[in-house]
C-alpha cells in the first residue's frame, strides 16, 4: 500500500466537520448539506454536496424508495469503513438532483447532536443515539426538533 494522503479541512470559526466515527479523518463541513431528509436502512441520512477523504467502490442499480439509481459505495480512506454511497445516475428526471452528490449515514459519523443547526456545539457520536433515535417516528423527530429550535 503507498502513502495515504488526508484532507485536513480548516476549522474556521463556528464551522462544524463531520468526521468518521472510527478513526476521525475528515469528511465535510455541516455547510455542504443540502438535506437532512434522507434515509438509509440504519436510520437517518444526510445528502452532501461535496466530501474529502473518502474513496468509491464498484457500480451498482439499486432500487430505493425514490426509484432506481445507478450508486456506488463510499469508504473512508483512513480506515476503509463504509460511509455511505454517492448517486452517479437516476433513472428518474425528478431526482437529477442527486446525480454527483454523497449520501453519510448518521450513525457512521461524527458531528453535532442538531444536525450542525448551531443548538450546542459540543461533538457528538450519533451511534450512540441511532440506537434510540431510529426507533422514533419521523414525526416524533418533528417535534423534537421543533422543541429543541423553541429554545
């Protein structure tokens, strides 16, 4: 194996990283989320405009809730864990949009307990929470936020 090259990505003021939960290399900033409405098969997911550190995996058609897309899998380049998956084509012309764009799995991260929405900004291991959390309804996660955004 040759010489493994990282991205560090600069933390600026307030901006929140999302980071591998097994070996903490650096992923994206909470800025290039464009959804937080996603979801894969261990619970909540988030679509990403861009990512660093992590590397493809092979092809596939993959039939999701949405439709049939052509995917392939991202791994972290550090430890080699699976992130998620990156949407190379849809089928369908309503999701385009996701063409080029990465999907990270909530409980394969780390990040903020808000979503990077600015409430606390200690890190936090959302692994630990999926757990709990994915058993809860969307609308009981609705309604928690809400709460949460009220104070």
């Amino acid at each position: 194996m040759g010489r493994l090259f990282l991205v560090s990505l600069p933390a600026a003021a307030g901006e929140v990283i999302y980071r591998c939960k097994h070996c903490d290399t650096h992923l994206a900033y909470a800025t290039d989320i464009i959804s937080k409405l996603f979801r894969c098969k261990h619970g909540k997911a988030y679509l990403f405009d861009r990512l660093v550190n992590v590397t493809d995996g092979e092809r596939d058609e993959r039939m999701m809730t949405t439709g049939l897309h052509t995917v392939c899998d991202i791994f972290c380049v550090a430890c080699g864990s699976i992130l998620g998956w990156k949407y190379l084509s849809a089928f369908d012309k309503s999701q385009r949009y996701k063409e080029g764009k990465f999907i990270l799995e909530r409980c394969k991260v780390v990040g903020p307990p808000d979503g990077g929405r600015g409430r606390g900004g200690r890190a936090h291991l959302w692994a630990e929470r999926d757990g709990r959390a994915s058993e809860s309804s969307d609308e009981e996660d609705q309604q928690q936020d809400a709460a949460a955004a009220a104070i």
